[in-house]
C-alpha cells in the first residue's frame, strides 16, 4: 500500500456495505453456479470414493438401505464441494474489499492469512474424505467382527458423516476467519464485540440446525465445542508485530 493510498480520503460508510453487499452476491452466485458443476461429477466422484473402503477383503460389504437418500447426499456433497472451491475466490474478493484500509504490515499479515487459509482447507477436506473417514469406517468394522455373521455397512450414512465433519469444518473455518478480520476493526469503531456475538449465535444455530441426522443426540455438544474454540483459538492470534 502506497503513502499516497494511506491518505486517500475515506468512503462513505454506504458505500463500504455496498462493497460488502457485492462480495456476498457474487459468492452465492459463484456457490449456485459451482454446485451444478459439481453435481455434474458428484456421482462418479462418490462412486470412486466408495472404492476406499476395504473391508478386510472387498467393498461389496457396503449396501444402501435407503436409496432415495442419494438425492439429497449427491446435492449436500455438491454445494460442499462447491463452498470449498469457492472460498479462495472469495478469500481474493474479500482481500481487496480490506485493502485500502489496512496499514502495510496489517496488508501482509491478511494476505499471508487468506493464502494460507484458501490452500489449507481444500486440503483438509481431502484428507477427510481420502483417509480420515475410511480409516475410521474400516477400523471401527475390524473392531465389530462377528463370527458366522456378514456384516453390511450403510454407505448412505458414512457419506453423511464425511458431509457432516466437512460441513463443520468450513463452518469453523469460515468463522475463524471472520473472527480475525474483524478485530481489524476494533481500534477504529469496535465492532468487534457487536459482531462476534452475532457471528457465535448465527453459526451456532447453522451447525444445529444443518448437521446431517447421523450426528443426533450429540450435535448441540460438538456445534457448541466447535464455535467455542475456533473463539478461543481466534483471540491467541496476533494481528501483527504491534498487536497486543
């Protein structure tokens, strides 16, 4: 950032929201577009993925008791996927939107975040899907081995429980990040604490409320542990070198 951008004279506060108002537009419009792609290939996708799970010796040990869940599976996996490529893009808009405002070293502490943060979480929900939930699947059936029974696993609730962990990890991402650009704005007019509340209860409510039927009975428990820490975790990262 420039000396002469530093003293640039300010914007109107309407048109800062008007900015923010463009930004949220284009992410639905870009999530919409990205999730009829993704159901393009969801399908294949999910039917390679389903290959992972061995089983001891094959995966025709998976069944689906419930067909017409693949609808709603195929679309929960397609707007996921979509959210998750969508997120650079909007981590790149959101950049911009905050630039003008920021001193330099705060310029490259935000762009080394959003970096970070756009590579991070695609790979995350890779290991997911690609290791953590078959590891899991087929360590917990060598655990449950019967003698002179056939066991059959519900294929149609593993894939909830991978929409449902990837769900709560963008989610949580999602909030982190906004917990952290917004104490930007503390010093200035300390919406920091009028906001955070709000960003707690609203993703609060949406983890609850959203979270697949394969996570009842413990969903309030792992939403509420979930936004708590991405709370805790938020206020243990520096700003910058002049941060407090």
């Amino acid at each position: 950032m420039t000396e002469y951008d530093s003293l640039s004279p300010p914007k109107p506060l309407s048109n800062h929201f008007q900015d923010l108002y463009s930004i949220i537009r284009s992410t639905v419009i870009l999530v919409a577009i990205f999730s009829i792609l993704w159901s393009l290939v969801s399908t294949v996708f999910l039917t390679e993925w389903g290959q992972s799970f061995t089983f001891n010796e094959d995966s025709k040990n998976l069944a689906i008791y419930s067909p017409f869940d693949w609808v709603e599976i195929k679309w929960s996996f397609s707007i996921l996927m979509s959210m998750t490529t969508v997120i650079p893009i909007s981590s790149y808009m959101i950049f911009r939107f905050a630039k003008p405002g920021l001193y330099p070293h705060e310029y490259k502490w935000l762009r080394t975040v959003l970096v970070i943060n756009s590579f991070i979480l695609p790979i995350l929900i890779f290991i997911i899907w690609f290791w953590f939930i078959p590891d899991i699947a087929n360590t917990v059936s060598s655990l449950s081995e019967l003698d002179n029974v056939s066991p059959r696993y519900d294929v149609a609730e593993i894939t909830k429980l991978a929409i449902g962990i990837t769900w709560v990890t963008i989610v949580s991402a999602v909030l982190f990040n906004a917990l952290i650009i917004i104490r930007f704005t503390n010093g200035e007019i300390g919406i920091y604490y009028w906001a955070r509340s709000r960003l707690i209860i609203i993703c609060l409510g949406l983890l609850i409320l959203t979270l697949p039927s394969t996570f009842d009975g413990l969903r309030i428990l792992i939403s509420a542990s979930i936004i708590l820490f991405c709370d805790f975790l938020s206020k243990f990262i520096p700003l910058s070198s002049n941060d407090n």
